[in-house]
C-alpha cells in the first residue's frame, strides 16, 4: 500500500533549512573569540563567535517543538548531525587533501582557522547531541502540555543546555592537556549565560509567532 507523504508544513520547511545551515556556520563562527565587553561583578567576558549560531539552533528546536511536537524537534537535532559531519569532512578534506593554488599564501592562515584535530570534532558532535536533545527535552517538559511560560521554558533550557554543552566540549577537548578545565569553563558558561538571558527569549517569542504566520 501507498503510504501517504508526511505533512511538512511552511515553518517546519523553512526552520529545517535554515537549522542546517546554523548547524555548519556555528562551527566556522566558532574559530573567533568575542568580547562581550565589561560588566559590573562578572568583569570582561568573552566566548567563542559560533555560540551566536548556537543559540539560534537552541531557538529552532525550541521553537519547532512548541510548534510541532518534541519527537519532531528531535529528529531535527538527529537530522543536524548530517550537515554537521559532511562540513567537517569537507574542511578536512580542502585542508588536508586539496592542494592549494601556487600563487595563494594564505593555506596556512586557512587550516589554522578552519581546521579542527579529531579530538575537537568529536567533542563538537558530542556536545552538540547531548545538549541539543536536553534543550528540547527540558522546554518540552515545562509546558506540561499546556504551552505556558514560553519565554520562561527557552530561557531556563538554553542556559541549563549551555551549561552542559560547554562542560562536555571543554572536558572532551582538553582533558588531559594541563590547561586549567575549571578556569576555562567558567569563564565560558558565565558568558553563555549572559547571552542567552538576551538573545533566546526575544528569538523564541519571534520564531514561535513567525512559525504560527507561515502555517496559518
């Protein structure tokens, strides 16, 4: 029998496509390191650029599974692994791989910036996977199927989500190296913190509503 296609409505459509993309730019962003300038207790802060991108992606899902469900926003935070993996299979393959043209002179300008050791890039995936699928898991289970406390629910699960990406993706990546683990991510959680205060509860407030436009 001839099963029918699955419904894809106009904001799920248009949030995929652009979840895909933030997923790769999140990683290329992240080779800069940002100040967020100076605040009073918490002093200068500053994080890695990709964490902008990352803090959308915690929008989308969020705001996909305010709109269609938690199994949809995580098959979405699934279906990002493969974007994810191809970008970082194709960087490794331009840097490694690719030779560059004779009369360029930025190649290694290029790989210091682009490229990533294995080590990294697994703890990308990891961190990616686990905080992503807790974000959605911890909005989703606030509501209590009852979608109250919009701004409340992205704002409590993207910083606690935050918090467990950076853990993860500090431990992964440095452990073992004699950098100072617990300096480097408090710094980077008090930073992330910070940011998603600001950015998520407006962003979810316009995604959700933008959602409900398109699919209206």
């Amino acid at each position: 029998m001839n099963r029918p296609a699955p419904v894809i409505t106009r904001s799920l459509f248009v949030f995929s496509l652009l979840y895909g993309g933030l997923v790769v730019l999140a990683g290329v962003l992240g080779t800069k390191l940002a100040s967020l300038g100076h605040w009073p207790v918490l002093g200068d802060l500053a994080v890695e650029s990709g964490i902008f991108a990352f803090l959308l992606l915690v929008v989308l899902s969020s705001a996909i599974a305010e709109l269609h469900g938690k199994e949809t926003a995580n098959r979405l935070v699934r279906y990002g692994f493969i974007p994810l993996i191809v970008s970082m299979l194709l960087l490794t393959f331009v840097i490694h791989v690719v030779p560059p043209a004779s009369f360029w002179g930025d190649q290694e300008a290029y790989a210091r910036l682009l490229g990533q050791g294995a080590r990294m890039q697994f703890a990308g995936l990891i961190s990616y996977g686990v905080s992503q699928t807790l974000n959605v898991y911890l909005f989703s289970r606030m509501s209590e199927g009852k979608g109250r406390l919009l701004l409340v629910r992205a704002w409590i699960a993207s910083m606690l989500s935050q918090v467990i990406d950076t853990v993860l993706f500090i431990t992964i990546s440095f452990v073992g190296t004699g950098l100072p683990l617990l300096s480097i991510m408090e710094g980077q959680i008090i930073s992330k913190l910070v940011l998603s205060t600001i950015m998520v509860p407006p962003f979810i407030w316009f995604f959700v509503k933008l959602g409900r436009k398109l699919d209206a």
